[in-house]
C-alpha cells in the first residue's frame, strides 16, 4: 500500500510564558492513501486556573483503509 505519511508535533500555551493557563501537547501521524487514511495522535492538556490544576491525556486512532497501518 503506497501513500502519503506525516508525523507531526504541535504544543501551544495559553497565559503568560512564567505561569500558563493552558498547555496543549500533540504528537501525531497522518497517513493518506487511495485505500483511505488512518490517524494515531496523542493529546495531552494540563490548566493551572488556581486554586485547581489538573492534567489529561488521549490517544485518538482511526483507520478506515481495512489495512493496519
């Protein structure tokens, strides 16, 4: 299976650069395909909006090219 692929990774920051409000984390793959595309990112946020914090991850996947990838 030939295609196109693209890793990426993107982090943002909300706030001032001493103390962030939010930081957003993304590194991710991209694959596109006559057979369709598939994606696999890991995303991750953390908020300091005192006096509460608090920090998440996820990993999206989807894959509609019937192949693993």
């Amino acid at each position: 299976m030939s295609g196109s692929a693209r890793i990426q990774s993107v982090a943002a920051t909300i706030g001032p650069p001493s103390a962030p409000y939010f930081s957003f984390n993304v590194l991710g793959l991209l694959y596109i395909s006559s057979a369709g595309m598939a994606m696999d990112l890991d995303l991750s946020l953390s908020a300091q909006l005192s006096p509460f914090s608090f920090t998440a991850s996820f990993n999206l996947l989807f894959n509609t090219t019937s192949q693993d990838i």
